[in-house]
C-alpha cells in the first residue's frame, strides 16, 4: 500500500437513525524519501545554462556521441566560431562530469 491512503468509515446509528458516517480509522502511509540533488549555487546554475545553451545550438554540429570539448573543438576546427567562453568553462571543471558530458549523454539512440 506504499503511496496510497486508506480510509474506512462506518454508520453511526442510534436508536434506528443514521447521522452519516464516522471515520473509524485512518492509514495514511507517505512516499518513501529519495535522495535529490543538492542545490547548486547560481553561479553554477548559469555556467550549466550556458553549457545546456552550447548543446542545444544546432550550428556546432551533432552533439550525440561526443563530449563537449570534442564538440567544441571540432566546431573550432570547422570555423564554426564556437564561444571561446564555453572551452574555458569546461577546462576549468574537466573532473566534474556535469560539465564535461553534454545534455545528450544519458539519452541512447533508438536503433
């Protein structure tokens, strides 16, 4: 019964009539906890935006398959003009994988 609510009720009766029901009892049994991220500070918030942005600009070329610095170079390879803005941010976080891996990574392609 995890997530659900279960309640019964009965009659109340006196002397032959009815006054509606009464709630006998009441189970009511809450969603187990998950574990959600920790919030990002803003300044983090708007470097992401700006990665999430770079991924989304179809102008760069396909971002499936690759990470966002080989992306971006081969944008810059390409003269694309990719902002040079975008690799500084993902040099400056190579270890975090929120910065490296682009809004495509956890999607698979329907083959």
């Amino acid at each position: 019964m995890s997530g659900q609510q279960k309640i019964t009720y009965q009659l109340r009766k006196s002397k032959g009539k009815s006054y509606g029901p009464t709630k006998v009892s009441a189970v009511k049994e809450t969603k187990p906890k998950r574990n959600l991220p920790q919030a990002r500070p803003d300044k983090q918030n708007n470097e992401i935006d700006e990665l999430k942005h770079f991924d989304l600009e179809s102008k760069f070329g396909p971002a499936i398959g690759m990470t966002r610095l080989e992306r971006w170079n081969r944008a810059f390879e390409l003269d694309l003009n990719p902002p040079d803005h975008i690799k500084d941010l993902i040099n400056s976080h190579m270890d975090d994988p929120e910065y490296a891996k682009p809004l495509w990574n956890s999607h698979s392609l329907i083959s």
